[in-house]
C-alpha cells in the first residue's frame, strides 16, 4: 500500500454507475483506502459544481474538473486555465461559423454550465446538473472549457484548426467535442497535483473509460481502465476490471490493498 498515495477516478463510466451514483460497495473501500492514509481524486470534464452534485458522500481530497481547466487540492484552488472573455466570444463565434449559427454549444465558468439547448437537458436525463440557459448573444463570461455538439468530422477537424491553441477531444458517447487551453488536461492537472501534494506520478493509481483518460491513465504508476471502456482505453491501460454498473473499483482495490 506504501507504493500508492493517490487513487484519482474519472466520473463518467468510471466511478459513477450507469444512474450516476457511487455504489455502497466503492464508498466502504475508498473509506478504508482513506483510513490507510492515501488520498482520493476525481478527474472530470464535467464542471466543478456539477461534478459536485454527484460525489457529496465521497468528498474527495482531489477535485480536478472541466477536464483540467481547474485543480483543487483540499479547500483550495492551485490551478485555473480560462480564457478571456474575448477569446470565449471568439471561441463561440468560431464554432458557429464552422458548425451552423444553431449549433449547441456549452461553457463553463468557474461558477457555472452555460447552454443553448434546444431540449431542456433534465427532459433526457434527470440526474443532469442545472445548465443556465443562454443564446451566446453578447456573451460576456470568461470559459473554462466549451464543448460543441458537432455531427460532421470535417467540421470538427476545421474547428480545430480554427482553434489551434486548444486542446480538443471528443467524448466517445455522444458528438460532443471539449475545447481547453493547450495546459488544460488532465495530465498537466496531474503535475500541478504532485507538487502541491509533494508526490510522484508513479505513486498513483488511475481510473478510467474514454479518450479524455488515454494520457492519465499512461501518465500514472499504474491505469486501470474499467470493463466498459473504449477499446483504446482498454489498450492503453495496465489493467482492465469490472464495469462500472459491476463492482470493478470496489473489487479491485479490495483485492489490491486488502487481501492477503
């Protein structure tokens, strides 16, 4: 157990079930991972206060949110990747050059999730966050991260190329493609973790599902990726466990640290 002083989770597929809670299972062995002194991280695209809203019984030591655009280590925040508020304008009114004026786009602040849905996002899935509502006329926020829900890959190939100091991914589930700074990935939040917390990337364990995980996952002393990841999660990880909606991370980690 020595060897390991950080276990850092995705949310999506990951820590979370299918219906976006934690089993019992996972919070009694992450419980007992706390007791025996190693730290628990959460490593999310989703934004700080939506993350939040689903991991209120885990209250985790680490909170890396919009997929690195901000780190918090314990009550404190030591890093923060936004764009200005011209260049968040200059982001949107690119997306909607390339991708329709009625593409559907959302932000994050470091307060809020922005959206110019057309569906209210509750109506489809109620475990959603609140999403304050707007059409991105005038704008006037400084991002942390935008996504863009984009259908056509030549499209997103030429957002991208209109958005050259961003770092893109697309989440496998879905067209929606995430726009950071360059320095705003979950590796560069894992450098900015290690030297608050005075640890190496070795002494980490990380969990995942998806592309946004790829790095982490190589990045760390070991990668788990979950039963239910995208094959080339699975190919780049250590280790491939149980599923999400199994009992993968609780059995795992039971298994690692506390079996004999």
């Amino acid at each position: 157990m020595e060897q390991y002083k950080l276990l850092l989770f995705d949310l999506d597929g990951t820590l979370l079930r299918s219906d976006k809670t934690i089993s019992s299972g996972t919070l009694q062995v992450l419980q007992k991972c706390r007791r025996n002194g190693i730290l628990i991280g959460v490593s999310t695209s989703r934004s700080e206060q939506n993350a939040l809203s689903f991991i209120n019984d885990l209250q985790p030591d680490i909170l890396i949110t919009s997929g690195g655009a901000l780190v918090k280590y314990r009550h404190a925040y030591i890093y923060k990747a936004e764009f200005s508020k011209e260049e968040t304008r200059q982001m949107i009114a690119a997306a909607r050059k390339v991708c329709g004026i009625d593409c559907e786009i959302t932000i994050d602040t470091v307060d809020s999730h922005y959206w110019n849905y057309k569906t209210d996002p509750k109506k489809q899935d109620k475990s959603w966050g609140d999403s304050i509502y707007t059409d991105f006329v005038d704008f006037d926020k400084s991002a942390l991260k935008m996504c863009v829900e984009i259908f056509d890959d030549r499209q997103a190939v030429q957002l991208q190329e209109r958005l050259p100091d961003c770092d893109c991914i697309r989440f496998s589930d879905g067209y929606w493609y995430k726009f950071t700074k360059k320095t705003a990935t979950k590796e560069h939040a894992i450098a900015k973790i290690c030297a608050a917390c005075e640890i190496e990337e070795e002494e980490i364990i990380a969990f995942g599902d998806d592309y946004a995980d790829i790095g982490m996952l190589q990045l760390c002393g070991k990668g788990i990726a979950m039963g239910n990841a995208i094959e080339e999660v699975k190919a780049s990880a250590d280790l491939v466990i149980g599923s999400n909606d199994e009992e993968g991370i609780a059995d795992f980690l039971d298994c690692y640290f506390f079996v004999n």
